[in-house]
C-alpha cells in the first residue's frame, strides 16, 4: 500500500495555496467539481458552511482545491 501525504501539514498547505494562486490568474467565473448526483445539495450546504466559517475543511480536494479557489474568487 502507497503511503499518503497528510495534506493538512503546514507545508502541504502552503503548496496547495500556490496551486490556488496559479488558477486565479485565469480568473474563473464558475468552479466546477466532481460529484455524485444525489450529493450535490449536501456539497453545496458543504460549501455555505465553509464560507460561514462553520466547516473545517478535510483532505478532500474538493475542499482543498474547490472551495478554496471558489472562496478566493468569490463563487
């Protein structure tokens, strides 16, 4: 079994911030993911949450990636 990088880490942190960061610079009007049809709502009170500040975020690169870039671009 391959071992799996905690992306939590402070220093996975600050390189998932840099993937953000280059993404932005094609200043995306819509963040689409990846996501099964029955769990799309549950993504979206995900999201409203988060950008409430009541969800902290997993590993998940929905989270990671997704909400992080739509929050950065306001969506």
């Amino acid at each position: 079994m391959p071992e799996t990088v905690d992306v939590l880490t402070e220093k996975r942190q600050r390189e998932i911030s840099i993937v953000v960061d280059c993404l932005k610079k094609f200043r995306p009007t819509k963040v689409a993911l990846e996501v099964l049809k029955e769990n799309g709502a549950s993504l979206n009170n995900e999201y409203n949450a988060f950008r409430k500040g009541d969800l902290k975020l997993t590993a998940s690169e929905r989270h990671q990636f997704g909400f992080k870039l739509a929050n950065e671009m306001q969506r």
